[in-house]
C-alpha cells in the first residue's frame, strides 16, 4: 500500500518504524510526506503523543506556526497500585547528560491529603539542575501520581526552575502539596516533614 510514495526513503535502522525528523514537524525524508504515531521512530508510543504529532503535522501543512515536539516533556502515566507519573530526565540520564543534578524527594507520609485517603505509599522525586535550578525531571509514585503529573508537564514545558516552584503556593490539603514540598526539598527547605 505504501509503495511508491517516498516511505521507504524514511525507513529507521530499525526497520519496522519510520525516521522521521520530528524537530521538522513530523516530515519524513520524502518532502510533503508526514508521520504521526507509533510508527515514528525516536518517539514513545503513546497515544497523547501520537494526538500531539498529529496536530503539529496538520499545523505545519495547513502553513501556520506549529510548535516541535519534545521527547523528555512528554508524560508517561503508568496504573499500577500505587500509580506512576513520569516526566523529563531521571537522574541517571541527566549525569549521563553532562548536568550536575540535584535531586530532592519527598515521601507522602509527610502529605496531608495522603492520611486523609489512607495511602502514604511512595512519594515524588524532582531531578534539578544543580547550577540554574532548571526542573530536569519529576517521577512521582503514589495516590493519584498521574493527576498531579499535570503540575510536572506544565513546569517542564515552561522550563520552569525550583525556586518558581517552591514559592507557588500549593492548597491545602490536596495530594499536590506534595508537589511543593518536594521542590523544596531539592534545597532541604520542605516544611511537611
Ligand atoms: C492494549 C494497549 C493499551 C494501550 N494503553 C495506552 C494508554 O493507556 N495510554 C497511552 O497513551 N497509550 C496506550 N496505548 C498505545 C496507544 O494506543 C498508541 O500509542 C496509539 O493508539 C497510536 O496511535 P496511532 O495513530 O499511531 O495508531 P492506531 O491508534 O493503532 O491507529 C492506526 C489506525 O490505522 C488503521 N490501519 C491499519 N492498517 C491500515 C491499512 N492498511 N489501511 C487503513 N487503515 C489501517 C488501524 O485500524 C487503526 O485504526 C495502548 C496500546 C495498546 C495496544
């Protein structure tokens, strides 16, 4: 069926998925041919991400301004008991990386919201850049870990670092304090513990 149209061009090393280069909206090698979805090669295949490529390709043909997709700002939610949210580098792939990390955690022992429900398992890590304070990665494992994952996308989409986290005021009580308890905890400043 895709014989002829340029995809063979574009094949990964891989084989079966197709390299496509996604800093180029979704264009594959062959000029005006597109790949969204589990069939691009370098992407998780994940299905908010496949809506994601989606509406950046159809953006880059329609000829307005499209954004590029981002391979470490994309979630990952895992429903496993308790729950895992995932986001951005973990501290093996910053060092790796040439970053020198700081890393703070902070357990739901210590979160309100957590007693309330009672479920203290887990808690959440928050993998920083040690010089600029960046936000380099948030894994968080617990009571409702893939809601408040929703606090983790929007600081590493807006590069966000631990200070501007640490001084949002998060409410109380809600599963999510623990989200700033553990951005304090990156300079040993959590309170809840
Ligand atoms: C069991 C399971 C659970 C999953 N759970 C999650 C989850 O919880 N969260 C998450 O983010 N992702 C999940 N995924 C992954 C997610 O479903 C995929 O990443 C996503 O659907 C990829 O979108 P796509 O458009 O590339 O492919 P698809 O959604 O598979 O769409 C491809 C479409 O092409 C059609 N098609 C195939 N061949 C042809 C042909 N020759 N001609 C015409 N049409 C054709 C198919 O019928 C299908 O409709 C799960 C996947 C599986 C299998």
């Amino acid at each position: 069926m895709t014989d002829g149209c340029g995809l063979e061009k574009s094949k990964s090393q891989a084989g079966a998925r197709v390299s496509c280069t996604f800093g180029d909206y979704m264009e594959t090698a062959e000029k005006g041919l597109y790949a969204i979805g589990d069939i691009v090669a370098g992407l998780p295949q994940l299905a908010h991400a496949a809506m994601m490529e989606g509406i950046i390709a159809v953006t880059h043909i329609a000829g307005k301004a499209a954004h590029q997709i981002v391979k470490t700002r994309i979630p990952n939610a895992t429903y496993c008991e308790p729950q895992i949210g995932s986001i951005g580098l973990t501290e093996k792939q910053a060092r790796d990386a040439g970053y020198k990390v700081k890393v703070g955690k902070f357990p739901f022992v210590g979160n309100s919201k957590a007693t309330i429900l009672g479920n203290h398992g887990g808690f959440v890590k928050v993998v920083s850049d040690e010089m600029y304070g960046e936000v380099l990665g948030i894994h968080i494992i617990g009571p409702l870990a893939t809601e408040i994952l929703a606090e983790a996308a929007a600081v590493l989409n807006l590069e966000g670092t631990i200070d501007d986290m640490m001084n949002m005021v998060h409410a109380h009580p809600t599963v999510w304090e623990a989200m700033g308890d553990a951005f304090a905890s990156v300079r040993g400043l959590q309170i809840n513990v």
